[in-house]
C-alpha cells in the first residue's frame, strides 16, 4: 500500500511528528486481516525513501484514519520535515 501525506507534529509534549494515512488505505488496513492491539493499534512495516522499519499506527477519532507515527532518526535519515509531504510505502503485519 502507498500513499502521500504531509508530515504534522501533535500539539503537546514531546513533539511527536505523524502522517495521517488517507482514508482509503486506513480502510484497507482495518480489512487486512492484522489483529488490533493496545489502543485499537496495528502493527505495521514501514518504507519511506531508504528507511524501513517497524511500527504501529493509531486510530484518530477526530479523522477517522490512522496516524503513523515518524520517528526523528527516519525524518533526519531522510531530510524529512514538518509540513513535508512524504510518499510512504506500508504493509500490515
């Protein structure tokens, strides 16, 4: 699964920076067959530019989607930042 999404950061402690995964490929990972863990959470391997790694994306009540969280050593790896848009390559585990 693909998709393009700009890169925000949460309004609170810690700056986490997120992409919210677009409606359709939300819906295509709700009916992928992956478990939801903690926090209605599902696990996810992540491809952005060179980096890969593995995660969990979130549901957002406000939008309806999920939200992936990007971690600041992929958004340096990749010269990544707020505001960015990101092409993002993702797959349920």
């Amino acid at each position: 699964m693909n998709f393009e999404a700009e890169l925000w950061e949460h309004e609170g402690q810690g700056a986490w920076c997120f992409v919210t995964v677009p409606d359709e490929t939300s819906e295509d990972i709700r009916l992928s067959g992956a478990e939801p863990a903690g926090f209605g959470s599902i696990r996810v391997e992540v491809t952005v530019g060179a980096s890969t790694w593995q995660t969990s994306v979130f549901p957002d009540k406000t939008s309806g989607c999920f939200v992936l969280p990007v971690k600041k050593a992929v958004r340096t790896a990749e010269g990544i930042e707020v505001g960015d848009l990101m092409s993002v390559e993702i797959q349920p585990l």
